[in-house]
C-alpha cells in the first residue's frame, strides 16, 4: 500500500508539472491524502456490506447504483462524481437483470469502483473520470464471474443443506454453513474490490503521468449519460422504439458528416 501511494504522489507532482490531463488546462488531480486512504477504506468496508444485498439478502433497490451512488456521496463528500457515476451506470445497465441463471455486470462494483478513484485522486470533473469509468466496465463483468464462481463452489453446501431436508430424524439446521459462505464471500469480493481500485486509480495516474501533451476535447456529464442512455432505450423492449433509436443514430451521423 506504501508503494501504490508513492507512486500516486509521484504521478501527481509529474501531471502537475506538466499541466497533464487537466480540464481547461487548469487543474490537475492531487495527490493522496491520509483523508483520501481512509475514504477507500471506509468504500472497501460499505462495498463488501452492500454486495450482499445483491445476491444473500434480497430488501429491493440496495443493489441499484442510484442507491450506492447516494451513500458513496454522503460517505465521501463527492456527490457529483459518485452521482454522476452512479446515473450512468444505472442507464447502462437498466436493461439487464437476473433472471434463471443468468447473473449480470456488478453494478456495485463498477459504481463504488469509480467513486473510490475520485476520492483517491480528488478527481472532480467529468473528463477526469473518463477513464476509471471505462475501466469500470470490464471491471463489472470481473465481478459477475468472480461471484458466478463462488456460486459453484456451494455445491458442497447444497447437498448438506438437501441431506438436513431428508433428514427423517431431528437435526439441528446447519447455520454456521451459512455464516462461513457469507463471511467467505464478502473476503473474496472485498478482496477484489481493493485490487481493482488499486489498479484503476494507478493506471488513472499512469495516464496523467504518460499522457504526450494537452487534450482540449471538452464535456460535462450530460455527454456521457446521453452515451449511456442506449441501455435506458433497450430496456423499453419495445420495436418501435429501437427503430427510433436507428433513424435517430442515422440522423446525427448524417449531421456530422454534412
């Protein structure tokens, strides 16, 4: 952990010095704070509490990054890059849910994932989290397998619990299988969690140290939730409006092109 602050410091001064990834060309990220290591820290607890209501307690919109994004803000003081985030995703990803087998992207990880490199790199603008958002997408799906993995490995437990079920004589129920299954997943996903945060915020700074000049392109957070407004149209499910989704993709390619 010394190391990943070092070099998070080191890359601050760097982007600093050059005026590297900066919005207007004026304000680079900072380096981390002892403020900012306990906001990770107190991220990575709320994250392996909250995951759980994803999958082991089912209470209904603890699991959406609306609800994620709200308490991320009120935990870190960021609300406009956690609910910004937490907007974007929850467009992306509206059409997708669990149904039979199916598992989808870990919506908590990407939104608490984006909000911990803010906090860790006091990133404030859209164009700052450009990149930990996109970083957050494969990191999503990372998580769907890792908890599609853990998913398989209680096949150990079902058939203690099934034998408990067929079990003519009276036996106590097996409770600690379901407290060490639990206390194994949020290891696990915790554990994941800290890693990819440690990756994203030093590849962040990696592009602010190594980024070959000033980018004048601008944007705000319109732009990116318009981008992600593609899952909101998808989730209608209705025929009509995915034809104009493609006239109206058609239409502004046209303009661009004229």
């Amino acid at each position: 952990m010394g190391i990943y602050f070092a070099l998070l410091s080191a890359a601050a001064k760097r982007a600093k010095s050059q005026k590297l990834f900066v919005l207007n060309r004026k304000k680079a990220f900072n380096a981390p704070s002892y403020r900012n290591v306990a906001g990770i820290a107190d991220l990575e607890f709320f994250f392996g509490l909250i995951t759980q209501f994803r999958t082991s307690i089912n209470i209904g919109f603890f699991d959406r990054p609306l609800t994620v994004g709200l308490l991320a803000g009120l935990m870190t003081g960021q609300w406009t890059q956690c609910l910004g985030a937490a907007i974007f995703f929850e467009l992306l990803w509206l059409d997708l849910f669990p149904a039979g087998t199916y598992i989808p992207p870990q919506r908590i990880l990407s939104t608490l994932l984006v909000c911990s490199t803010a906090c860790a790199l006091n990133l404030t603008t859209p164009y700052q989290l450009l990149l930990p958002i996109l970083c957050a997408l494969p990191a999503a799906h990372l998580g769907t397998f890792v908890e599609k993995r853990l998913r398989q490995g209680q096949t150990d437990n079902h058939a203690q619990l099934m034998t408990w079920t067929d079990s003519l004589q009276p036996v106590a129920f097996p409770g600690q299988m379901i407290w060490m299954s639990l206390g194994k997943k949020i290891l696990c996903e915790s554990g994941l969690f800290l890693l990819l945060v440690m990756l994203v915020t030093l590849f962040t700074a990696a592009g602010a140290f190594f980024l070959p000049g000033r980018i004048s392109w601008q944007f705000d957070w319109t732009h990116i939730w318009a981008a992600a407004l593609l899952g909101g149209i998808l989730s209608v499910r209705i025929r009509r409006a995915y034809y104009l989704l493609i006239v109206g993709g058609g239409l502004v390619t046209l303009l661009f092109l004229l």
